[in-house]
C-alpha cells in the first residue's frame, strides 16, 4: 500500500527560503526523509505567459508549495494559482500553499467607495486553482482567514521575535514595547506580556488635507523617556511611519530605539535614508527576499523564519497539532 510522502516545490519568488525549508525539514523531522526540493521549472514564454513543467511524479503525494507574495507580486502570485493547477492535474493527494507573505494582504475590506477587497479575490483565486490547505505568516489582518472555505495557519513571527529580544537585546527587562498605530496595540500587548514590560502607543496625526501637507506621531500611552523603545510592526513598505515613529520616540527621550518587522517589502523605501536613523537595529523576517537590503542597510538584521515553516510541514503532514508554535521557541530549535 502506497504510503503518501512530501514533496515540496517552489516558483521563482524566494529561492533561499525554499532551500532552506527543505534542508531543515530534513533535520526537524524524528526521522531524517531526506526531501529535496522537487525538480520544477518555472519559466516565462516570450509574451509574458507563465510556463511551468514538474519534472517528477508527485501522484498521491503530499505537495508543499512554497511562494512568497513579494517584489513582482502579480508574477508570484499567477506563479502560484499555476503551480497549484498543475499539482491538482497531476494527481497530487493535497495541496498546501506555504504564502510566508500573503499577497494583497493589505486590500482586507471596503475602506471606500468602490474599493476593492483583493486579499478575498486572492482566497477565491487559490481554491479554484485546486488549493487544499494554506500557511501563512502574521496576516496584515487576521480576518482574512475567513475569506477560505478551506484551512488556514496564519503563524506567528511574534515567538522567533520574543527570543531575539531576550537573547539579543541588552536589558531587555527595562524596555518598552512601542506600536506605531492603533491597529497594531493587540500584537504589542501581547508581546509586552510575555516579555513582563510595559507597551506605549503612538498617534500618526495629519496636518492639512492638500498635497504638501505634513504628517506627524505623537505618542498617546505610555512613557518611553530614558527606556530602550522595541518599536514593533507588521510590514514597512514606504519607511515612512518607521521615520515618523522613530523620530517621535527619541524627541520623547527614548535612550535606545530597536525596531522589529515581520514583512520588509522595502518596495519605495530609500534604504540608505532608513540607515541613517537613529536605530540601534532593524530586526526584519525573511519572507521576503533580503539579500539586496542587507547591503543597503547597515543595521539591518534578518530572522529566519524557516525552522518555523518546516516545522510546520512535518506537523501538517503527520496530522499533528500546530499550537506550539505558536509559543516560545528554546533557541537550539532555531
């Protein structure tokens, strides 16, 4: 009787991550698979259309696909739907997404007239596709789950974040934990919990309504003056709220400020500008590619997310619980 095993596959958005999943996969299992990545060519004809070839059989297997939703996100992403239509003709016995980042995460609900919600286009997109099963990493918005009629691990970067500070971060117990708008004071809280510190709040205020008016942070809760400031975000596109709130912490009295992102997209920053603030360190994931930015940062510092995500493929596929790693990990598991 055929036993279904994994196979893992990736498309063109982050090779390294991929790479690194399937070596680590090799070492978080009890018993060493051995998988390789599964040979897969993802090519573009002449016209801009997205060929993809499996080169392997993976009838009846247990396939892992591994996409990001970064850098040319519409490219990744018909990457992806492609990837999952051929493993869903070929047979394959189920099908997960791995989305470390997820894509048109940010268009979550109708926050205008006539606008769009594209991250539940997407959702609809993956499971007409042949889509069984996604994992993903720190959602923009949490209730994006609910837009799948099918299972979603949204994991947290907040545990690989949490052993960081603790280990890399020095008196880390006199800190502060600092969200730079409101939607982000239930991951601060939550993170100043576990660490025992106290959480303040920053308010992004707008000046004017025309093109030239100037934006500005105040900081509403808590009090940063003389305590080292772990500003903590979900995603940094432009850098400018981590300019405005990095500023405002230190006109505060802020002594040290520390900042930590899940999701660097960097797409508009001006990463030689973010160097120059006034930042101990710049603590992102590597969801995205960060090859290019580490160069054109000098204090940027990159957590690897994929312990956590081979982690998660051994658990999904021998039908284990996925609920510790949701807590802290010890740091030999890293």
């Amino acid at each position: 009787m055929h036993r279904n095993g994994i196979k893992l596959l990736t498309g063109n958005s982050h090779l390294e991550l991929a790479q690194s999943v399937a070596e680590r996969a090799e070492l978080a299992f009890s018993v060493r698979l051995n998988i390789p990545l599964t040979p897969c060519v993802v090519k573009k004809f002449s016209n801009g259309e997205i060929n993809v070839k499996i080169t392997e059989s993976i009838r009846e297997e247990d396939v892992f696909i591994i996409q990001s939703g970064c850098s040319d996100v519409n490219d990744n992403l018909m990457e992806l739907l492609i990837l999952v239509s051929a493993c869903k003709t070929a047979s394959a016995r189920r099908i997960t997404a791995i989305i470390p980042c997820y894509p048109y995460a940010r268009q979550d609900k109708k926050d205008s007239s006539r606008a769009p919600i594209a991250a539940k286009l997407c959702a609809n997109m993956l499971a007409v596709a042949g889509c069984d099963h996604v994992i993903t990493i720190d959602l923009h918005a949490s209730q994006i789950q609910g837009f799948f009629d099918f299972p979603v691990d949204n994991l947290y970067s907040e545990p690989l974040m949490i052993g960081y500070i603790k280990q890399s971060i020095p008196n880390w117990q006199e800190s502060i934990v600092v969200s730079p708008d409101a939607g982000g004071a239930k991951r601060v809280t939550a993170i100043a919990d576990k660490l025992g510190v106290d959480f303040a709040l920053i308010h992004r205020q707008r000046n004017g309504h025309s093109a030239t008016a100037s934006e500005k942070m105040e900081l509403l809760v808590g009090d940063v003056r003389g305590k080292t400031a772990i500003l903590v975000d979900d995603m940094i596109d432009t850098g400018k709220t981590l300019t405005l709130a990095t500023k405002s912490l230190k006109e505060n009295g802020a002594a040290k400020v520390y900042v930590l992102v899940s999701h660097a997209l960097f797409g508009e920053s001006n990463l030689a500008a973010i160097s120059q603030l006034p930042l101990e360190e710049l603590v992102v994931t590597n969801t995205v590619p960060q090859q290019q930015h580490i160069l054109a940062c000098s204090n940027l510092v990159v957590i690897d997310v994929a312990p956590l995500l081979a982690e998660s493929i051994r658990r999904t596929h021998n039908g284990e619980s996925i609920s510790v790693l949701f807590n802290e990990w010890p740091s030999e598991h890293l």
